[in-house]
C-alpha cells in the first residue's frame, strides 16, 4: 500500500552506560532530504544514521535529531603527547636547578597540564555504530508505521475519487455513443426543411455524417482513460515510492478530459467533463503527500 510522506518516528536505547535517542519528522518534498543534527561526539556516524533511513525511505524532507550521552569508556581513546610532556619536564627541571628548589615532579602533575593528555572520539569502534545502527532502525520502523496508516487513509479516499471518475467515463461513452444517431435525425431533417422536399442526397448526409462522427468521438480518450484508471490503481496497490508516477499518470487523465471536453457537444458531456476534472484536482492534490 503507498505511504504518506509526513509522520514521526522516535526511538531510545540504553547500553552499558551509553543512551541514544533518534527522533525522526518527515514532511512532502519533491526529493529526498535528509538533514541530521547529532552531537560532535558521534558526528562522524551521520552518514550512516542517513544510509539506514534511505535504505527505506525514498522521498520526502527528513529531519532528525539524534542525542547521545556516554558514560563508559567505549568508544573514547587517550592519546599523551610524550614529546610535550618531555619539554615540560625539561624545563621544570631546569628552573628547579637555577631557582635552587627541590625537583619532585610527580606523572599526574605532567598529565594536568594543557594538551599533554588529550581524549579523542574512537571513531573505529564498531560498537557505538553498531548501535546508532540499531537505535535508528527502530525509529525509522516507528515513522513508517505512522506513514503506511496515514497511506492507507489517502489510498482509500484515491479511490473512491477514481471510481467516481469511472462511473462519469461510462456516461460519457454511452451519451457519445447516442450524439451520432441524433445529428443524423436533426441532420436530415434541416436538410429536408431547406430543400422543401423529401429527397435526401442520402450519400451527401453519410459523408456528412461521417466527417461529424470523427470531430466528436471520444472512443480513443475514453479507451486511454480506463487504461489509465487500471494503471493508477496498480500503482496504489504497490508498496514501492510512486507518488512521482501517480502525478505524471494524473496529467495524462487531465489531458485527455480536456480533450474530451473540447470535442463536447453536448451539456451533460461538458458537466461530467468539469466533474472528472474537480475529481483529479482533488487527487492530485492529496498525490503530493505520497511517497
């Protein structure tokens, strides 16, 4: 069933110290638009919380925001910087001497010294995206499943729009089907009135007739238009993204309806020709919310 391109996914998980929460907003947008906002920590992971939502989401403007706290020593690396430490102690011991002090220099004193002792984001550590992995996944399951129940809601109000169509299309090819018969009655009996007589030139009227049934018929647009009709509802009936081939199908229903509409010569043909296309405006317009 299609899907609606709004909804809202969230998701937490806690691990040995380590919490992460993934909240995931999508809206309509023509493409796909992933914007993450996550802490510096962890921002080396953003393509991957990007790659696992793609993986299931194919348009739409995707925004998510991503926390992270860790309390345990996964994912962190100490690195000393022992030529500076050297230097520092060089010179310590060398003021000690000139000042005439006494030189206790202790590790940690070296160690609490700007720059000496610096802690960096592990960025080879599997666990932490393993689990960034994980806690996204479950939040794009959350959005999805508010997206397929919104999609089912839209499905269902297509189709009942494009039944409605079905059943103007009918009236149109019986009521076009008729228009024939009675332009060759009227046809024959104005001919009849200006010659003041009964004799018809009766291959003159079926050429008439002929040329007449050609500027009218609307066989050709009303067969294009159930084909599309079987089409759009194939389509709904996917569970792939074809919001982008359910608009181009909607702009091929309006041009034949306009055709058909210029071709009218007939009120109740031109009536459900303004109906048909109320309906495919208000379709087209809920096809913009699908994925």
């Amino acid at each position: 069933m299609i899907r609606s391109m709004t909804g809202y996914g969230k998701q937490n998980l806690s691990v040995e110290g380590r919490e992460y929460q993934i909240e995931i907003k999508s809206v309509n947008h023509r493409y796909l638009d992933i914007n993450v906002k996550i802490p510096k920590a962890i921002s080396y992971l953003e393509e991957t919380i990007k790659k696992e939502i793609s993986n299931k989401i194919k348009r739409g403007k995707i925004d998510v925001f991503v926390s992270f706290e860790n309390n345990s020593e996964e994912g962190r690396k100490i690195e000393i910087n022992k030529q500076l430490a050297k230097l520092y102690i060089e010179q310590l011991k060398e003021l000690a001497q000139e000042e005439k002090i006494e030189s206790n220099i202790e590790v940690m004193d070296i160690a609490k010294i700007p720059d000496v002792l610096t802690i960096k984001v592990d960025e080879e550590n599997s666990k932490i995206k393993d689990e960034i992995k994980q806690v996204t996944q479950g939040a794009v399951t959350r959005i999805l499943e508010m997206k397929n129940i919104e999609g089912e809601k839209i499905s269902q109000d297509l189709l009942q729009r494009i039944r409605n169509i079905q059943s103007k299309i009918v009236e149109i090819s019986a009521k076009s089907t008729g228009l024939i018969e009675e332009y060759v009655v009227k046809l024959e009996k104005r001919v009849k009135e200006l010659l003041k007589n009964d004799e018809v030139d009766k291959s003159r009227l079926a050429q008439e007739v002929v040329i007449y049934a050609d500027k009218c018929s609307v066989q050709e647009e009303v067969t294009r238009l159930k084909s599309h009709i079987g089409q759009f509802r194939n389509l709904i009936n996917t569970d792939q993204a074809v919001g982008k081939k359910l608009d181009f199908l909607i702009q091929e229903m309006n041009r034949e309806t306009n055709t058909i509409g210029s071709k009218a010569n007939n009120l109740e043909i031109t009536n459900n020709v303004i109906d048909i296309k109320t309906e495919l405006e208000n379709i087209r317009e809920q096809i913009q919310n699908i994925e």
